[in-house]
C-alpha cells in the first residue's frame, strides 16, 4: 500500500450556503478518505483529506470537475506528509 498523504485544498466560488461542504464529506467518504471540510471567512473552502495520493488526486478532480453544488471557480491544493489520525471526514 503506498504512504498516506494530505492533501489541503482551497476551493473558490460560490461553495458555501450550497451544501458544497456536505457533497465533498459524502464523495470524500466514498472514496476513503479522512479529513473535514470548513468554511473560511473570506468565502472559500477548505478541504483536509488524507488517504493514498491517488485517492486524493481523485477527490481534487472531483472538486474541480464534478457536479459540485455552487459554483467552482477554481480550486488551489497543497501536498504534504500525513499529520493528524483524523477519523472518518467531519464538517467544521
């Protein structure tokens, strides 16, 4: 199995109010992953996942090219080594 990864991931548009938080925990979930969802002040989202990098390349295309609720304008990730033993994927 290959090493888990974390992948954060801001995400621009009109993505908040819209169930866009709920849509990525579900699609999150059903790939495996785990992580959370947040609501930022200046109106984007913030995606934590972690999971194998191809799980998360996964999620990141969903993200950018699924049908999202909202509107995506565009999505911004970052990549790192996994931190936290996060369980299951929460919305904050």
């Amino acid at each position: 199995m290959s090493a888990e990864v974390r992948m954060t991931a801001w995400v621009r548009g009109r993505v908040q109010q819209v169930g866009f938080r709920w849509w990525t925990r579900s699609r999150a979930l059903e790939i495996g992953l785990r992580g959370y969802a947040s609501n930022l002040g200046d109106g984007r989202v913030q995606v934590v996942a972690q999971g194998s990098r191809e799980q998360c390349d996964r999620l990141l295309d969903l993200l950018r090219h699924g049908d999202t609720p909202g509107r995506v304008d565009g999505v911004t990730e970052l990549w790192g080594t996994a931190e936290s033993d996060y369980e299951g994927f929460a919305i904050r």
